[in-house]
C-alpha cells in the first residue's frame, strides 16, 4: 500500500499530484517519442517544444510584458546572490556601486553577505531589531538615491513575514527575490527590474532557477562573471549557453499548465488566502501555539508557530506524523514547527492540520 500524507516541506515542497502523476505516465515514453524527458538532447524538437511552452505558459501566468526576458538557470537562489551583483552593478559608472537592502530575515541576509564581494552595502531598513518578524514600513527606508539596484526579499521562508504589496523605489531598478512565493499572488512584474525564484517551492524541483529580466539590464555584466551566468549570453542562447536543466524545466512546464488549468494566479492567490486564514485565525484564538508575526507581516505560504510548551514538540511531530501529516519541524535556526502551505497544498491539508492542532491542544492543553 502506498501512504498518502500531506507534506508541509519548505522546499524542495510538495508537488501537485497531478503533476506527478502525469510526470510518472509519461517517464518512459513522452507523448510518442519513445525518450524520456531524461534522455532528450536539448536542442531536439522535442525539447524546444517543452523549453517554449514552459516559458510561454510562465509569461502568461504572470502577465510579463514584452521587454522582459524569461530564464531557466542553475544555482538557485543562492548562487543568483552573486549573479545579480556580477549583472547589474556595472551599470553604474563609479565603482564600487551601492546596492540598498531591505533585511527581513534569513534569506536576506545571506544576499547581504554575498554582495559585499562586488559592491557597497547599505542596509535601507531591517527588522533585526524584532528577530525579522516584520517588513519595515516604506517610509522608514533610508535609499541611496543613485544605487545600483533595491534588493527585497518578497518572502522570507524561515522566519514566516511577507512583503503585501511592492514597494515603489523611484527610478533605481528594484530586485526580488521571490523564491517562496512566486505564483502564490498576484503582483505587478514591471515593477520589478529582476525577479528570481528557486523552483522548489511553488514551481518544480529544485535545480532550476527562474530569473525574469528586463531588457535594460541586460549587457552590464562585470568582466569577472562567468559566461553561464551573464544574463545576456544566457538570453542570446535562449537558455541554453550551457546545458539546461532538462526535467526541471519539464516539471515546472507541467506544473504551469496545471496552474493555468485551476483558473491561473488569480485562482491559486484566493485558496492561498482560505489556507492561510484557517490556520493564522486558529493560531489567534490559543495560547497553547504562538506566532510572534504581527497579522499584516504573516506569511501565506510559511506558518511558523512555537508550542508553548516546547517539552512537546517532539510529541507533535511523532502525532502528526501519525495522522499523515509531516515535515512540519521548524527551521533549526529558529526551532519550533513550520507549516509551508504553498500551491500545491490542497485546503483540505489545511484543514487536516488545524483540525489535529486542536486535538493536540486538548489532550496536552
Ligand atoms: N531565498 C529564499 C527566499 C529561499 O526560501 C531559499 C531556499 N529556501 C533560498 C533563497 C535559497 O535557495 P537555493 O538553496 O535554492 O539556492
């Protein structure tokens, strides 16, 4: 027999299962080919087909206008922290550039550090001060008015605080990181110069990075970046300067067409907002489990929440699992638990756990 579960992973996270499923049906033999997606060149018909649709499919789930560029890279995010420096600060005249950054945690900070390699750091605003458990408001943001570029992290995994609209940064290229919650909600590309997400929560599996770019920023690259990871040789080659990440690509096609299927972000954003609502509204009503993000900043694709007796938490992830429900430990940075609902997590996920959380509060409360 095969276990079903509902998996609550940060990521690589959950797929949809009908993705899977198909991914599984056609492992073998793609749609009469006799390849599998695993065993394609590249540059066959067969491939360019799937590379096109995958792009042409994100391009319209996420309304990008004409002058930006879609690209399928490798690193993830991690390595996109030195590939977006090595891009965009020679577009500035005077070196070393400044970059602004907004630290809202985790994932914010290790692009801070890795900038310092290639530019002047300005930290703009940070929730340090709290432990990142807010987004600093707008007007408190200390901008360098000639920067190369504003880094924002749009979501930030581990400590669970979401940007709820996009910060308007004037004429300085504004750039997300937006690996957790790409496709989650909606929001308006062009206000963005650069956009990047590793797959692995909301797209695919890992090993595919998705950059968006607008043209203008294109062709800037420091003598130092390395071929594979000019963005402009990487569009001029259609991703494929160095051998692209085949099956990732494949999976996160079909995974676009699912999205497209259920009616596109739109769709995906309104059941995010029904998921998110069931466990923060539960979580506001205990004192038995804490969330230390204030209601405006929470996320809606990372809920993580503290038992206030942490003698427990082992307790919780031995019930859970019983009941299907696992990979909810938290972060060790952080401790605790963490539910991750991204698009992939049906409602009825949700309402499996908010529905054992309150068991779990009656028997040990
Ligand atoms: N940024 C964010 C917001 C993330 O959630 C992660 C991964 N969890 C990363 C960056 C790093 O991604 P990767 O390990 O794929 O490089």
């Amino acid at each position: 027999m095969k276990r079903v579960v509902y998996n609550f992973s940060p990521g690589p996270a959950a797929l949809p299962k009908e993705v899977i499923q198909q991914a599984a049906d056609e492992m073998t033999d793609w749609r009469g080919s006799g390849l599998s997606v695993m065993e394609m060149s590249h540059r066959g018909k067969e491939f360019t087909e799937i590379l096109a649709n995958a792009k042409s499919d994100l391009r319209a789930l996420l309304s990008i206008p004409d002058n930006y560029q879609i690209l399928f890279m490798q690193g993830g995010a991690i390595a996109e922290n030195a590939v977006v420096p090595m891009n965009l600060v020679g577009r500035k005249s005077q070196q070393p550039a400044t970059i602004d950054f907004v630290n809202t945690g985790h994932w914010s900070v290790k692009t801070i550090e890795e900038a310092h390699k290639y530019a002047k750091v300005n930290i703009a605003a940070s929730s340090e001060d709290a432990g990142f458990t807010y987004i600093p408001a707008r007007d408190t943001w200390k901008l360098t008015p000639d920067a190369a570029y504003v880094h924002i992290c749009t979501n930030e995994t581990i400590g669970g605080v979401e940007f709820d609209y996009t910060p308007e940064v004037g004429d300085v290229p504004l750039v997300g990181d937006m690996s957790s919650n790409i496709l989650s909600r909606e929001f308006d590309v062009s206000k963005y110069a650069v956009i990047y997400a590793g797959a692995q929560k909301n797209i695919g599996p890992s090993g595919v990075t998705i950059v968006i770019v607008r043209d203008d920023m294109l062709g800037h690259a420091l003598p130092i970046c390395p071929s594979a990871f000019d963005w402009k040789l990487v569009v001029e080659h259609d991703s494929m300067f160095n051998t692209p990440p085949t099956y990732p690509i494949y999976i996160a096609g079909l995974v676009f067409q699912h999205v497209l299927k259920l009616g596109g972000v739109a769709a995906m954003e309104k059941i995010n907002i029904q998921k998110a609502d069931l466990i923060y509204n539960y979580l506001n009503s205990t004192d038995f489990y804490i969330n230390r993000v204030p209601a405006a900043h929470r996320s809606r694709m990372n809920v993580p929440f503290f038992l206030r007796d942490e003698s427990l938490n082992a307790k919780f992830i031995e019930e859970a699992d019983k009941n299907d429900l696992v990979q909810l430990k938290g972060h060790s940075s952080v401790g605790g638990m963490r539910a991750s609902i991204y698009n992939a997590m049906p409602l009825e996920g949700v309402q499996k756990l908010v529905a054992f959380m309150k068991d779990f509060e009656k028997k040990y409360g």
